[in-house]
C-alpha cells in the first residue's frame, strides 16, 4: 500500500511537471507571445529590444516594462501550475523551476554557450527549444515561437501568417502608404 501510494505521487508529479510546462507554454505563446508580436509593443519594446544585450534584458535587468513583459508572460504558466496545485503541488512547482531554469539557459548564447553535440541529439527529439533556437528569434522575431517546445513554433507562425492583415504592422503600412497618397497628388 505504501509502495503503491508512493508510486502514485510520483507519477502524478512527473504528469504535473510536464503538464505545468507543455500547456504553460501553450497558454504562452498563443495567449501572450503571438499577441504581442502582433498587436502590441512591450514585448517588442523589452524583449526585442537591440540596442542591449538580451541577455541583460531577459536575465539581469530590473527595469519596470522588462519585469513586466517577463511577469505576464509567466502568468500563463503560473495559472497553469494552479490548477494543478491540488493534483501534485511539488510537480506543479518543479515545472515552473524547470521553466524558469530554461528561461535562463535559453539566452546564454550571447555569453558563448553552444550546446554540446551530445545533448542537442537527446533534446532534438523531445523538441526542446535549445539557446540557440531562441536566439534566432532575437535576430529574427517573426520565427521561432514556443519558449520551451518547438512544436509550437509552426502552428504559432500559420496563426500570425492569418492574423497578419489585423497587425500593428499593417495597420502602420496601411497609414504610411495613405499618408503618402495627397503627397503625390
Ligand atoms: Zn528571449
Ligand atoms: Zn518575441
């Protein structure tokens, strides 16, 4: 009985751990991350912000809009770690460790890091994003979604490629090309 009742934990906190961390990212990337690269500005403001280091301004920096972008988009995980409080709370808080351990580890390509050979075969197929994955979202922030896993990056991009006439980005185009008009009239 108390083999079995340890068994059970331990498997409902491995279930909570990788539930915290896969629908967290989820909830992420489509509830905060492809918004903002769509319609809005802190994130593009913080995150993407080239005149500094990002890992300065993922990791190091204590500036209000930076904590903020970071904050809300650890809320998604943090709802997601709740609900699973009572199922296996000790699952619940290593996912969001792990997922804050990540958040760390995926921006140290700019202080030199390359993933070895051998980890990259072991993570390749569980679809983990590696730093250097992320780090091709800082240079070109219209690829690589998903914080932790890949699998989010394809259907996160076909969502932007659809929603793309309401973005920001075409709205701006859309002002820029009818103020140009009286211009040329
Ligand atoms: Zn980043
Ligand atoms: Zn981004």
């Amino acid at each position: 009985m108390q083999l079995h009742n340890e068994i059970t934990a331990a498997t409902y906190f491995v279930i909570a751990l990788i539930v915290t961390l896969v629908a967290g990212d989820f909830a992420s990337t489509f509830f905060y991350h492809v918004p903002q690269h769509l319609w809005f500005t802190l994130h593009l403001r913080t995150h993407h912000d080239r005149r500094r280091s990002y890992f300065d301004h993922a990791v190091l920096s204590t500036s209000p809009a930076i904590l903020l972008d970071g904050l809300l988009g650890a809320v998604p995980y943090l709802a997601v770690a709740a609900l699973l409080w009572r199922f296996s709370w000790p699952g619940a808080l290593a996912g969001l460790a792990l997922g804050q351990l990540h958040v760390w580890w995926r921006h140290t390509s700019q202080l030199g890091w390359r993933t070895p050979d051998r980890l990259r075969r072991l993570l390749r197929p569980l679809s983990i994003v590696l730093p250097e994955d992320h780090d091709g979202h800082h240079r070109n922030p219209d690829i690589e979604f998903g914080d932790i896993f890949r699998f989010y990056d394809a259907p996160a991009r076909a969502l932007m490629a659809r929603l793309a006439p309401t973005s920001r980005r075409a709205r701006n185009a859309c002002r820029r090309a009818t103020r140009r008009v009286p211009a040329r009239a």
